[in-house]
C-alpha cells in the first residue's frame, strides 16, 4: 500500500515553489486555469503618454509534472477521438 502512495505521490502531487507546499495535481490545474484567465491590466506614463497593457503571466506554465499532466491529458484526449471516429466509419463502411 505505502509502496503505491508513493508511486501516486511521485506522478501526481507538485512541490510548488510558487505557492510554497505540496499540492494534488488537480490542485495545480485548477490553479493554472485560474491564472491563464486572470489577466492583470497595468498602465504607465512616460513623455506625457500613458500607455495601458496586460500581464498574462503564469508561472504554472513551467512545472514539468504540470506539464506532463496536460499533455497526458490532450494524448488519451487523441486517443479517444480516434477511436470513436474509426469506430463510427466501420459502421458506415458494413
């Protein structure tokens, strides 16, 4: 049992240096969502002009196991799809 907890804890929890611990990679998703749709408008003035842009940074962007996550996420995604088109072009070929 102690042997599969830490292969689970291996694969998917994150040792976040953002936020500081140690989170569910569910966790971390929902935080990378958050966080693309959160878009910080900033504006600042130089030669009497002011000029207005927006951050859209995230640092969730760089995390391996996140990212490995969401490719795992978008493959078996693929995988799905293909199978339900081939499946669905064997019906009509019959």
């Amino acid at each position: 049992m102690k042997a599969d907890k830490k292969v689970w804890l291996d694969e998917y929890a994150v040792s976040c240096r953002v936020f500081k611990g140690r989170w569910n990679v569910r966790h971390c998703m929902r935080m990378y969502n958050d966080i693309k749709d959160l878009k910080i408008h900033m504006s600042s003035r130089a030669k009497g002009k002011v000029t207005r842009y927006e951050s859209a940074y995230n640092p969730c962007e760089r995390c391996k196991v996140l990212t490995r996550y969401i490719s795992s996420l978008n493959d078996e995604e693929e995988r799905y799809t293909n199978a339900g088109e081939s499946s669905y072009n064997e019906v009509w070929a019959s």
